[in-house]
C-alpha cells in the first residue's frame, strides 16, 4: 500500500499560485480606491447587491485581490454598494487588473470624452458613442465604445468579405442583442 501512495505522489506536479506581490498590491489600491469613474455597461452585484446602470458615476470603495478580483463600487446619489466579480484568469497581477477596470469603467468625465471621440471619429459618430447609439457604416471600434465589448464574436470570410456578429447579453439576460458587420462597419443590428 505504501509503495502504490509513493508512486501515485511522485506523479503528482506541485502547482503554486501566488497572489498579486504586495508592491502591485499598494500600487493597485492607490491607483483605484476612492476614485471616481463612470460605469461602460450594467454591473451586477456577485450576490443579491443588484446592480449598477450604465453611465453611472460611481465611487471605487476597493479592488479585491484574491481568487479571481473583485471591485466594489458605491453609488454616490443612494450610497448603494455591489462587489462586482472581476472573472480574471490567475494568476491575478496589475497588468490584468487594469485591462478588466478599462472594460467595465470609464475614468474620464463624460465631457471629455465625448470631446475626444468628436477629434476621433467627427460629430455623429461621437453623438451616437454617447447615447449608446448605432448607424450603418459605423466602425467596429466605435461600436465597442458605444456598446461596449461584446459577450461573443462569430467571424467568417467568404468572396473576400469579412462579416462578424457580436453578441450582446441584455440586462435580465434572457436574450441577447445582436451587431452585424461587414469588413468593419455595422451593417444592421437588432435591440
């Protein structure tokens, strides 16, 4: 018996996972908590917190930095507060940190960015980023920072046309939105 558990164990790869270094772990604190962003699309609670509605001025409280994140944000006008799960692949680090908070959260006012879409993309383009808007011809790119990424992408190629459906969940999640684009710019779409 005790020769099966030996070779069973030698077998057996130790995996170590460590947490974000503490350095990261004040530097990530000090970046996030208790500053002010405005919220890209619906947040949820982990639990039964509810949520947070899109373009929402809110107040990060914290920056969980164990499993796989966490954010908790608090309203300013009802001082409501969820903890939103960030869903980040371990092993957790700023780099990763950061990229998953620019998904979720806006750390411009929205003024000054709608004044930088207007140098990036012309008038309409930005008028319709900031009312969550889509129009034929728009391009990818505008469409994300309208509509924020989508939950899933299928692309296919055929007579050298690249077309792309970007599914987006609704807030009760019972169906989703749908983008359709041809070669980079929306074509049609479904709310």
């Amino acid at each position: 018996m005790a020769l099966v558990a030996t070779a069973a164990c030698s077998k057996m790869k130790s995996v170590v996972v460590k947490d974000v270094p503490l350095e990261e772990q004040e530097v990530i604190q000090k970046e996030y908590k208790d500053r002010y962003v405005w919220t890209r699309s619906e947040i949820a609670d982990m639990g039964e917190g509810g949520s947070i509605l899109r373009d929402e001025k809110v107040k990060i409280v914290d920056v969980g930095l164990v499993l796989n994140g966490s954010v908790t944000l608090e309203t300013l006008k009802k001082k409501n507060r969820i903890v939103h799960g960030l869903e980040i692949e371990r092993p957790l680090n700023k780099a990763k940190i950061d990229a998953k908070l620019a998904e979720l959260l806006f750390f411009e006012d929205p003024t000054i960015r709608h004044v930088g879409y207007i140098r990036k993309y012309g008038k309409k383009t930005a008028t319709a980023i900031m009312d969550h808007e889509l129009y034929a011809g728009m391009q990818a790119e505008a469409v994300i920072e309208s509509w924020g990424l989508p939950a899933r992408k299928v692309v296919s190629e055929a007579s050298g046309a690249v077309t792309e459906q970007w599914a987006y969940p609704t807030p009760n999640a019972s169906r989703s939105r749908y983008v359709y684009l041809k070669n980079g710019k929306v074509e049609k779409w479904d709310e």
